[in-house]
C-alpha cells in the first residue's frame, strides 16, 4: 500500500511534464494502465451492474477533473482540494447509503469547509480559481466513485477501475488525435504514468488493501497528498502559496484524524483470534 501510495504521488510531477492537453493526457494514461490491469486480471468480471458502471463513471470523471486540476493550479492545491473526498463521502454516505452522519463528521466538515476557504482568499488568476474549482469537484466524484463502491457486494475495485479507463481513453480519443506532436519528453512521461503511476499501483492496492487493517490503509493513504507536492518541487519548483498550505495542512489534518477515529474500534475484531488457534 506505501508503494502504491508513493506511485498515485508521482501524478502531479508527470502531468506537468507531459506538453498535451489535459483530456489526451488522461485518454493516453487511462489506455496504458488499463492494458497493464487488464493483462493482469487476465478475466476481468463485468456485470454491467449499476453499481459497477456508475464507480467507473465517476472513477473516469475523477480522473479527467484531476489531470485537468493539474495543469491549472498547483499540483498542491490539485491534491489538496481532492483530498476532502471523505467529507463528501460522509455526505453521500447518508443520502444514497442511508449511513448516519455523526457529530465528528459534521465537526470535520466545518473545519475542511474552514481549510478550503483558504484557498480562494489567495490573490489568483482566473486560471488558478478554475483550477481549484475543478480540483474541489474531482474530490465530489471520487466520493461518488467510493460510495457506488460500497454498493457492490460481489464487486471487483478492479474491475470498476478497468471499465473507467476504458471510458476515459474513449471520451479522450479527439483531444488525442489532436494532441501536439510526440516527444522524448511527453512520451516518457505519458508511459511513466500509465505504467507506474495507475498501472502498477492499481495492482499494488489490490493486493494490499486484502492484508492490512483500516487504520493502517488510512495512514499510509496520507503518503499520496504528502509526497504528491514534494515531487513537484524537487523537479519543477512549483511551490504552492503560504495560505495555501495552511489550507491544505487542516485539511489533511482534519481529514486523518476522523479516519483514525472511525478505524480504531475496527481493529481489535480485524485481528481478534478464535480460541485455540
């Protein structure tokens, strides 16, 4: 699960390096990993269910609003603002899933609402405010993506995530055709993408997320939105504003702290042994 996590980070890095449009970037990455995780599954498990189409639908949406989010604004404030997805999903949660929303979502909804506030009393460019506007809406389809999730008792992830690759190299096949001319650097990191980035870590998160814990999956989930603007800077120094990182910082805080508290009563029955064994 480190290693997918430190994989999904290397989005923001790699998008920035690649000179295309948003949509044929996305299409090319989506075609490229989803070969990797189809060869992979060898059978992959469609059951047209409404449940499996609409997580990938949403899981496509997702994807092409993140790409998009990139190359607007920061990869900081991209990541940052996609990662109130558990705020939606608490939201989403009750009204399509009848869960209940406790007072601590209700109490960490108002302080990512206070987190995100930050991000717009920055001096931006229309440029960056659509950006970030877009980077806020790709954390409500994530949230959606994870709640039709749920909804599949026999479903695959997998499987969910290979039909929203499919989806969204079709959608992007214009932007595609028209997309500038290949280059050494474009391609390296069109294929750095597609390989490692939604490829390999899809198949990493399969097989991890069978053999940890809920607590232990949302610590090492904090690695992405982490290491995400640390690439950036390293190879592009791109740095987001002050205010933008305090945003991002009780976001991410407020965020990790009520997925441990939601995690904690879980694992004593995770790895409670029977009797005699």
């Amino acid at each position: 699960m480190a290693g997918c996590a430190l994989l999904w980070s290397t989005a923001g890095v790699l998008i920035k390096m690649v000179e295309w449009p948003p949509l044929a970037i996305a299409g090319m990455r989506s075609l490229i990993g989803g070969l990797i995780i189809l060869l992979y599954l060898k059978k992959p498990k469609i059951t047209f269910s409404f449940a499996q189409m609409a997580a990938a639908v949403s899981y496509a949406a997702t994807m092409i609003l993140f790409v998009t989010a990139n190359k607007l604004t920061t990869s900081a404030n991209a990541i940052l603002l996609q990662y109130t997805c558990p705020v939606y999903v608490a939201i989403l949660g009750a009204l399509l899933l009848k869960e209940r929303v406790r007072p601590l979502d209700w109490a960490v909804i108002v302080v990512v609402i206070a987190g995100m506030v930050l991000f717009f009393f920055d001096e931006l460019s229309t440029q960056g405010l659509i950006g970030n506007i877009i980077a806020l809406v790709s954390g409500v389809t994530m949230a959606l993506f994870m709640v039709f999730m749920r909804m599949q008792k026999e479903g695959s992830p997998l499987e969910s995530i290979l039909i929203s690759h499919g989806i969204t190299f079709l959608v992007a096949i214009p932007a595609i055709i028209s997309a500038p001319a290949l280059t050494l650097k474009s391609v390296t990191g069109i294929g750095l993408l597609g390989v490692f980035q939604i490829g390999i870590s899809g198949m990493l998160f399969a097989y991890g997320v069978k053999s940890i814990t809920a607590l232990e999956s949302v610590l090492i989930s904090t690695l992405e939105p982490v290491f995400n603007p640390v690439w950036v800077f390293l190879f592009t120094k791109e740095l987001p504003t002050p205010l933008s990182l305090v945003g991002g910082s009780i976001i991410l805080v407020a965020v990790t702290i009520r997925s441990i508290i939601d995690a904690i009563p879980h694992i004593p029955a995770a790895r409670k042994k029977k009797p005699g064994r």
